[in-house]
C-alpha cells in the first residue's frame, strides 16, 4: 500500500507526488526534472539526468499549479531559476520524442501510413494501434476505427508531425504493430496529449470493429 492507504500500482513502476497536482502516480505517466549546476530547471524526458529529481504530471494545470506554489524551489530545496519557456521546452521536447520512435518503428516495418494501409492492417489485426492527425478531417478520422482495448489511439499529433516520422510532407492515418517500440510510443504520445490538454488524452480506449 501507498501513503493514504492507495494500493501500489500493478505495473511495478515506482510513484511519485506530482509537485504541482500533489497527486501520487506512476512515474511513467510524468515528467522528472533537475536542477543543472547554474541553478535553473531543465527537464530529463529520458530520466537519465544526475541529482536529485521531482516529478509533475504534463498537463498545463499541473505547471500552473507548480509555478503558482513555488513548488520548484521547495522540491529542489533550494533556490532555483525556471525558465519563461519551460513549458514549452517540455512541449516540444515530448513531440520530437514522440515522433522519433514512431520513425524507429517504421524503420523496423512496425509502422506504416496511408488509409488504404492503415485500413488493410486493421481489418488483418496487424495493427495494435491507430494513429491519427489531430489536424485531419473528421469525416475521414472517422471510416477508421481503432483496435479494441487501452491506448489503441493516438491523436496528439499534427498532419506535419505525422509526417516527419514517415518522411513526409503530411501523413493523417498510420499504425503501428505489435513490437516493442509501441508501448513506448503510447506513453510518451500520452505525456503529450496531456501538455496539450486534449480531451480525450490523445490514446484512447474505444470499442468496435474496422470499418470494410
């Protein structure tokens, strides 16, 4: 059992309280940052950076909450610097992230783009998951549906940023395969839908079959 008497999560992964929210999650589903030598917070996306780190939820309230507090210098222990564009460092840092493992999974035939593809891998059950531009018309979204079960959607990225990961100039529909690339592109996709406050956190769950 957590503190509060909340039973630990399941996955094994180690939890954290988020300095903004106060709210105690998986450290998986956060973003841990530390204080450089200079005194100012960076953030550590790959959670490889030395010192002593502190956590919050990506999610604007959660950073409003932060700088509302002062809750990075109380979590550093110290005075600390925290730059303007902070949020937006984290912003983007999560999308290059994002679409540089979708790139990874394409290079190792995990992923694929197009409609015709993307329906053809749905309708085989070749895909684990549907991405689609958060940008795209919904009347076309909407003839793909994705497979059954948590995080088999993911619609936090543009036509542009889609694009990239496929080398090209805009991509609305992809999909990705079983492979162990795609848990990693589901939760860091799920830490950027959150920075981008998106209703349905960017993966969601939904039911039903392919469209034919």
């Amino acid at each position: 059992m957590t503190r509060g008497g909340r039973e630990k999560d399941r996955t094994g992964e180690p939890e954290r309280r988020c300095i903004g929210t106060g709210e105690v999650k998986d450290t998986s589903l956060m973003i841990r940052f530390v204080v450089g030598p200079d005194g100012a917070v960076y953030p550590d996306l790959l959670g490889k950076l030395p010192g002593r780190g502190f956590w919050i939820t990506p999610s604007p309230k959660a950073f409003a909450l932060a700088a509302k507090k002062g809750a990075f210098a109380r979590a550093a222990k110290q005075q600390v610097t925290v730059p303007e564009d902070l949020f937006a460092k984290v912003e983007a840092g999560l999308a290059e992230r994002v679409i540089h493992l979708i790139s990874l999974a394409r290079k190792a035939s995990e992923a694929i783009a197009g409609f015709e593809k993307v329906k053809d891998w749905l309708a085989k059950d070749q895909a684990e998951v549907l991405l689609q531009a958060s940008d795209g018309s919904d009347r076309g979204k909407s003839k793909l549906r994705p497979p059954r079960g948590k995080g088999t959607l993911i619609t936090c990225l543009t036509q542009d940023e889609l694009g990239l990961a496929f080398g090209r100039e805009h991509v609305i529909h992809a999909a990705l395969a079983g492979g162990g690339l795609t848990k990693r592109v589901v939760d860091e996709a799920a830490k950027l839908s959150g920075m981008r406050d998106m209703n349905d956190g960017g993966t969601a769950r939904r039911k039903g079959k392919t469209t034919r």
